[in-house]
C-alpha cells in the first residue's frame, strides 16, 4: 500500500514560521468561509434546476466537482504543494476498499444491536437505490472534504494531531444537533465513533477516498439498506425496515436519533480507530 503522511504543508502560506499555528487556524478559517461561500451560491443557482430530479442531481453533481477544483486550486496556489489528499490515481483503490470497510462495519453494528435484542427489522422495498447512493455520496465527499481536509489537517497543522482529533471530532459531531431527532447522546456518539474513525482512515492513507468510501457504506448500510434513520435525511424506501425495540434503553439502542447513538456504534468506530492510529504509527506518519 502505498500509503503517505498527511500533507500538512511546509511552503506557501505555511512555510516554517514564528506564527505558523496561528497563520494555519486563520487559513483554516478562510478555506472555511470560501467552503460555505461556495455552498450557499451553488443552493441558489439549483434552486430553479429542482423542478427536475435529473437537472438538479447533474447540477449539484457538478457544483460538488467545482467544490473540489476550488479547494484544489487554492492549495495550489496558496500552499505550493501538490493536492497529496486528492491524488486520483489510488481514487479506484482507497474508494472500494472504503466502501467495504464501511459495509462490513455498520453489519457488525447492526449484526449486535439484533443480538443484544434492541432491533427489529422486517423486510421492505427498496425502489430509489440510484438516488439514494447519489445523495451518500455526496454527503460523504462534502462533509470529508470540509472536516478532514480543511479543518482537522490545518488543526493538526495548527495545534498537533491530538488537538486535531479532538476538535474535529466535536465539530463533527456537534454540527449533528441541528438534525431532526438530535440529541446530545447522539452528537457524542457520532463525535466518538466516527469523528475519530474517519480521521484514523487519513493519518492511515493521507488521502480522503477510503474516508469518502467508509463514510458512504455506513451510512447507504444504516439508511437505504437496513432502513435505520440517518441524522439529517429522511429515507424514500429501503431493503429492510427496522427499529429500536419499544423498552429497549437509548443507549443500547440509540433511541429516536437512530444506531448512530448506540453503545455498539461507538465500540465499533472507536476499535477501527485504534486500528488505523496503530498502522499511521507503525509507519511513522504520527
């Protein structure tokens, strides 16, 4: 596996300096203004497209590819370095092997939720599965792109990589209380297990595709397939259907906010976590 430390920029506007940290969180901060800049114009130019399912889905498909050049133009441009993080040569690889890891994890979390008696699930019908991996993937390159990309590597820049992992982690988790059905359960647990995890996957690769590839899978498991509920969609359909057992303690189960917010959830994430925090030290990347 070919592998690479996270590029964390050494030139440009982060060369080594007195006032590099703080020069990092202000950079942060501007990639981060530039970010919700660019998605609240790319939301009102697909306003009008929305009549049509097909428009909208190839108008945001494209607002997400010029989302992507941006940031890679600016890193260019403004920290003189190669885009290591989007490097699209090991896409294919990083990508698939994420989509398996992300797949065989949420099983797992939801293999034990039946076990531990705090599941139901029926079978269903699942009609919308294009849209639905459409959607995912979308949310699984925007939201990797503006948590790992930008403000935990330029915290890890900034402050180290602990800070990072904390900090990233709860804003992470944190940005799930504006959702339906949050709660602070739910929040702490998604910080916990994913915010750390997906992390984990870019000190392991120094890339953002097997992050994409486990953020996708474990939400299109979670959602479309096992017909959970996902913070922040609501499903048209899904493979299964499924729901806590009526009695069945929040923090077995995840309660309103869904498996996201259950003790195995964050068993599971936390352990892969350990796991790829294990193969980035070994390889000397942290």
């Amino acid at each position: 596996m070919d592998f690479v430390p996270i590029a964390l920029g050494d030139n440009g506007i982060l060369r080594p300096r007195r006032w590099r940290p703080a020069i990092a969180f202000g950079w942060m901060l501007a990639l981060f203004a530039v970010f919700i800049a660019f998605s609240a114009v790319g939301s009102v130019l697909r306003g009008p497209l929305h009549q049509s399912a097909t428009v909208a889905n190839i108008g945001g498909t494209l607002s997400l590819v010029a989302l992507f050049v941006v940031y890679a133009a600016l890193v260019r441009r403004v920290e003189k370095r190669p885009v290591e993080e989007l490097r699209l040569s090991a896409l294919p690889r990083d990508l698939g092997l994420g989509l398996l890891i992300g797949t065989g994890m949420f099983a797992l979390v939801f293999a034990s939720l039946r076990l531990l008696g705090a599941y139901t699930l029926a079978r269903a019908n699942w009609y919308d599965w294009p849209n639905d991996l459409l959607t995912y993937t979308k949310v699984g390159l925007v939201e990797e792109l503006l948590t790992r990309a930008i403000i935990f590597r330029l915290l890890m820049r900034a402050a180290g990589v602990w800070p990072a992992i904390i900090l990233s982690s709860l804003l992470f988790g944190g940005g799930h209380l504006g959702n339906p059905n949050a709660t602070w359960l739910g929040a702490v647990a998604i910080a916990i297990e994913a915010g750390t995890m997906l992390a984990g996957f870019y000190l392991l690769t120094g890339r953002l595709w097997m992050s994409v590839g486990v953020h996708i899978a474990w939400n299109m498991m979670q959602g479309p397939v096992f017909g959970a509920r996902v913070s922040g969609h609501v499903e048209n359909g899904s493979l299964f259907a499924s729901a806590p057992v009526s009695g069945a303690p929040e923090w077995l189960s995840g309660g309103i906010f869904g498996p996201e917010a259950s003790v195995s959830a964050m068993v599971v994430g936390l352990a892969v976590f350990i796991i790829t925090w294990i193969g980035a030290r070994r390889r000397g990347f942290v």
